[in-house]
C-alpha cells in the first residue's frame, strides 16, 4: 500500500486518539492528519500541535463537509465517543445521539468524499459478558447490555451496511480494556488501572480508589500501543474488508487483585481501596481469543500487560514529579 497523503483522526485528544495520533506522525511524517474533536473528555494538551485540528463535534455536518471537501482524507480512523458504560446507563439519550449519529456522520462524509477505508472504535462490551472465553468473534453473538454496547453494535452494524449499500471500505476493532499513558483516573468513570495510579500519584484528584467484589473478576487488559498498531495494520490491509470484525486485545487476562499486586509491588506504594459491592451487570471475566485479528491483519501484540503496567506507571511518575 501506498502511504496516504491525508488520513482524519476524530476523537484525537482523547487517550487513544492521541496516542494513535504520535505514533502514526513519527511512523508516516509525510502523511497530513487531520484531526477533530470537541474535548467532551478529551484534553486540549493532548493534540498534537504539528496536525491540522479541528474543534468541533462529528455530530456537525457542516463541519464534516468543510473539512472533507478541503483535505479530502483517504482514511478515517473514527475514535470520538462518549465511551463510559456506566455513564451511557445514567445518560441514554445524548450517548445514543452522540455515538450513533455521529458515526452515521462520518460514514455519509466518508460515502460523499470517497474515502477508502473507515476504521471504527469498537468494544468488546458488545459480547455482554460472552458465553465462552476466550472469546472468538463467530461464537459469540453480540448482546449488547448497557446504551454504550448497544451503540457500538449499532457502530459496527452501520459501518458494514455502508459498505455493502456505498461500497466504502470499512473494518470494526473490538477493543478489550485498554490502557496506558494518556488515560487519566481522575474522574468518576476512571478504569481500574488509571484510577489507582491516580489515586497514588495524585491523591488529590482521586481521594476515593475502590474495589468492587472480591476482585477475582478478571480483564484482558491491553497496552494502547498494541491497539495503535492494530489500527495501522488495519489501514494497510491489502483487500476489502467489508464491515468485518477484529477482537482486539493481549490475549491473557489478569485479576483485578493481581493488578493491585502488581502496581503495588511496582510503585513501592500500598493501595488503600474502598471495598464496594459488584456492581450489577459486570462481568466475570474477559478474555478474548485474537486468533481473528492474527491471521487476517497480521496483528502481533507486542507489550504484555507488566511491560504495558511499567511504561504506564513510568508515564504517571514523570508527571507527578513535574
Ligand atoms: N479505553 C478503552 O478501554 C476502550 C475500550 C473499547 C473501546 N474503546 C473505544 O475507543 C475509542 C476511544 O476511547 P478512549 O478511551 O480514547 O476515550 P476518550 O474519552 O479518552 O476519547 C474520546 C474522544 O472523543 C472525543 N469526542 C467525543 N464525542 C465527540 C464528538 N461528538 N465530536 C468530536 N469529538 C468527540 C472526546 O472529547 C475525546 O477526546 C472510543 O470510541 C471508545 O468507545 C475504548
């Protein structure tokens, strides 16, 4: 494949947007990225100054129109969501609007504009909790539980219909919790991992870190490199890829209490965490089969979870010792 000449990241300053933002700038500096957000969680700090950034929010069309007509991008990577489980059960109505509609968007955009591929954010919350683990994507149905599942499904269905009804190119990334520099724990929706390293780094911004159950539950947990580069491996597939479907993931889950073990023994710091029931509707464990995702893309996670712990907690020392 030829390196595009312009590609358009929506989403860029949230966690995995800006990551996939650096490495895709540093691996393919020729390529102009265009990026949009509308910082609904996202952090001004974290666009990159060298893209061409555009402030605003995929759900305008009229921006979508100026910025395809103006730099017509070849490919889009479609990260901009409101991505919190629990937020979408207390917020239906604007996290519908938002990550459905705004997907509808960019697929019209991209339909009018000929883009050649659209990579869209996907999640694994889509199996529900799936039957079998480690979860391959043709044996588990999707059973979306909460609004944020329901309109990733709904994501992922939108982009293969437009490819069978416009001919674009799309391809869906299920991801398994991600994480990594970037992923800040200081709100309410804060995952495990960021929300404890905040808790020790920043007691200030996180006064509350918690557990929930007995901590057996266990996560695939994966470093955001691995998802960045599944991204780009994406883009450079040869053939159409017609809607299709990728667990994206390490492939080995740990427990929730390993992971305290581990930041614990890593930062040399003790977590004191507030015991809390499950929470109804979570899950056991998560574990996907990325067998999928291998063969077809050529994806090879290359940094386990303790290599993925150590830079993320290295990333978190560097800014409290600002
Ligand atoms: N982090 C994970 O573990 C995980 C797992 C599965 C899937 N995902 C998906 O990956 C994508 C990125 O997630 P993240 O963890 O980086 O979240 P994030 O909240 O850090 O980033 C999302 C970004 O999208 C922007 N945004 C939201 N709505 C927008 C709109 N209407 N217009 C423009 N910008 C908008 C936000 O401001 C933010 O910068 C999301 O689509 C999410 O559903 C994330």
């Amino acid at each position: 494949m030829t390196v595009p000449k312009t590609i358009l990241v929506t989403g860029c300053a949230g966690f995995i947007g800006s990551n996939f933002v650096k490495t895709f700038s540093e691996r393919f500096p020729e390529t102009d990225v265009i990026g949009i957000d509308n910082f609904s969680t996202g952090r001004r700090d974290a666009v990159l100054p060298k893209i061409v950034f555009y402030e605003g929010s995929v759900l305008d069309s009229g921006l979508l129109e100026k910025v395809f007509a103006k730099h017509q991008p070849k490919y889009v990577f479609h990260f901009a969501a409101i991505p919190r489980v629990s937020y979408s059960v207390e917020h239906p109505r604007e996290t519908t609007e938002n990550n459905i509609i705004g997907t509808v968007a960019l697929l019209e955009a991209s339909k009018n504009h000929s883009v050649k591929r659209f990579v869209y954010s996907s999640s694994s919350s889509v199996y529900g909790g799936a039957a079998k683990t480690p979860t391959k994507e043709s044996d588990n149905p999707p059973n979306p539980k909460s609004p944020y599942a329901f309109q990733k499904y709904a994501g992922e269905q939108l982009c293969q219909m437009s490819s069978e009804l416009y001919g674009i190119d799309t391809v869906s990334l299920r991801y398994f919790n991600v994480f990594g520099p970037g992923q800040y724990g200081d709100s309410a929706y804060a995952s495990v991992i960021s929300g404890w390293l905040e808790a020790i780094y920043f007691p200030d911004k996180n006064k509350n870190p918690f557990i929930e159950g007995d901590g057996e539950q266990s996560r695939d947990f994966c470093y955001v490199d691995n998802v960045v580069e599944a991204n780009i491996l994406a883009m450079r597939h040869p053939n159409p890829l017609k809607g299709d479907v990728f667990n994206i993931a390490y492939g080995e889950r740990t427990s929730v209490n390993q992971t305290r073990r581990l930041i614990e023994e890593m930062t040399g710091r003790k977590l004191n965490l507030e015991q809390r029931p499950t929470r109804a509707g979570d899950i056991k464990h998560s574990h996907a089969d990325i067998s999928k995702a291998r063969e077809m893309l050529g994806y090879d996670p290359k940094v386990n979870f303790k290599e993925g712990l150590k830079r993320t907690i290295a990333w978190y020392q560097q800014r409290s010792d600002k």
